[in-house]
C-alpha cells in the first residue's frame, strides 16, 4: 500500500507529457528557451514571452498567452506548422503595419489537419475544442502583413494561345515575384453546344479552362511560364482572359492529410 501511494505521488509531481513551455524570450530554434525539452512533433506549447518563429517548426498547437508576442520571423523564412490550434491571449502577427515580412522573407502557417479533425469540426462564432483554426480570444493581437504588391490583377492584352509559355498583361506586374502562381480565367463557354438541323444541341458536361501557371521570369509586361498553356485565353474584346496574382510571401494554408489507397 504504501509503494502504491509513494507511486501515484511521483506520477503526479512530475511535468506533463506533451507540453512544452517557454522560458525566456528569444528564437523558436534555441533550444535555451524551452522546458521540459525543445518542441517536438505532438507537442502542445505555451508561449509566456516573445518567441520569434525562425524555421520550419514541428507540428504542434500552441497557446500564446497574454502578455506574450509569437511572431514570424523577419530574418528568415519561416513556417509554424500547426497540429489544430493556434490560441492567442496575448499577440500573433506575421507582420503589421510598418513592420511588413520583408519580400525576400516567405511565412507560412500551416494547419496540418487529419481526416478526424476535419469531420469533427463544428462551427460557429464560439470556441470550441474541436475545431481547428487560429482563435484570437478576448484582448489578443494578430496581424499578417507581407511586402506590398501594387497591383494583384490584370487582363490579357493579346491572345494567350494552347502551348504558350509567355504571356502579356496590362497591369504593372513587375513586382510580381518569380517562382509564385498566377491564375488565368477562362474566357470560352462553360457549356458546349453544337449545330443542328433547326438550332443547338446540347454536347454535355460544362468544361472549365481556368488554370494556374508559375511565373519564372517576368520582364516589363511579360510573364514567362514554367510549363506550356492548356488552354486558349482571349486576348482583346470583352471576354478577354484576368491574370491574377495568388501567392504572397504570407500565407496561411490548410493541408489535409491523404486518405489511404487501396
């Protein structure tokens, strides 16, 4: 009996499995600042000072609690990868007003989320435990602010043909950064018809030619193309073809686990 009670004593002063807690302020990647140990995968971590986000975490939640500051870092890419939750008491940003990530610098934070959790997710203006997501509670902070871009959308100003690898915007696009993704709006019918005796008829399912493109050199208003066009684009007339921007050097990203194939 008395072993037994000597044992649970044990088992109850020791920390808990699984969380992690911050020390003393500094950057995610020094190991100095955390207790019992460094984050790892799993992991539910407890911000109480101001810890700057500096590579690619592990998956884990986190708790920033008021009076803390996490933060992306502004030195170095960075991506916080997020197990469910991000719950903030105190501050979050990825850049604000005055202090934006510089456009050499990419932040991410990712939800990496499970089949479970994605059915398991409720809804609604009120925290709940189940659902996943960044929760900013009563008296919190959180800003994202990335390098400014002066223009997000343009239009075609020739045809871009099935095949093509360059393509010419009129929007002022040199600040478009190489290596993002843009997107070109479809500019045929949705729906196919063909000629019969007496009118149309119907050909079958809607066709859909938006597609995405990766910009790999841009020169005044040219964009080069990683791989050729499927799909012609109209060039001139009203229905001509929107170009539009869709990455930015701050990005908050959902990624859901594959289910297995048999």
């Amino acid at each position: 009996m008395v072993t037994l009670w000597m044992l649970v004593l044990v088992l109850w002063a020791g920390p808990v499995w699984g969380q992690v807690t911050s020390v003393q302020s500094g950057a995610w990647s020094n190991a100095a600042i955390w207790s019992p140990h460094p984050p790892q995968a799993g992991d539910q971590v407890m911000i109480h000072h101001q810890v700057e986000v500096d590579e690619v975490t592990p998956r884990v939640s986190v708790t920033v609690e008021p009076g803390a500051r996490l933060f992306m870092s502004r030195r170095a890419s960075s991506q916080l990868t997020l197990a469910c939750q991000l719950i903030v008491h105190g501050q979050f940003d990825a850049g604000f007003a005055g202090d934006v990530i510089p456009r050499n610098v990419q932040a991410e934070i990712q939800f990496q989320l499970t089949q479970a959790q994605a059915v398991a997710y409720v809804g609604g203006p009120d925290f709940q435990n189940a659902d996943c997501g960044l929760w900013g509670m009563d008296g919190s902070q959180w800003s994202l602010h990335g390098a400014p871009i002066r223009q997000m959308w343009g239009r075609l100003t020739v045809p871009a043909e099935a095949g093509a690898t360059q393509i010419q915007v009129d929007a002022e696009i040199t600040d478009w950064p190489v290596g993002s993704r843009i997107i070109l709006t479809q500019t045929s019918e949705t729906h196919r018809w063909r000629a019969v005796s007496g009118g149309t008829a119907d050909v079958g399912d809607d066709v859909y030619e938006d597609e995405e493109a990766v910009i790999t050199a841009v020169q005044g208003s040219t964009l080069t193309l990683a791989a050729p066009l499927r799909f012609l684009h109209e060039g001139s007339g009203e229905m001509r073809g929107d170009v539009g921007l869709l990455d930015h050097n701050v990005r908050v990203r959902p990624v859901l686990e594959q289910m297995p194939t048999n």
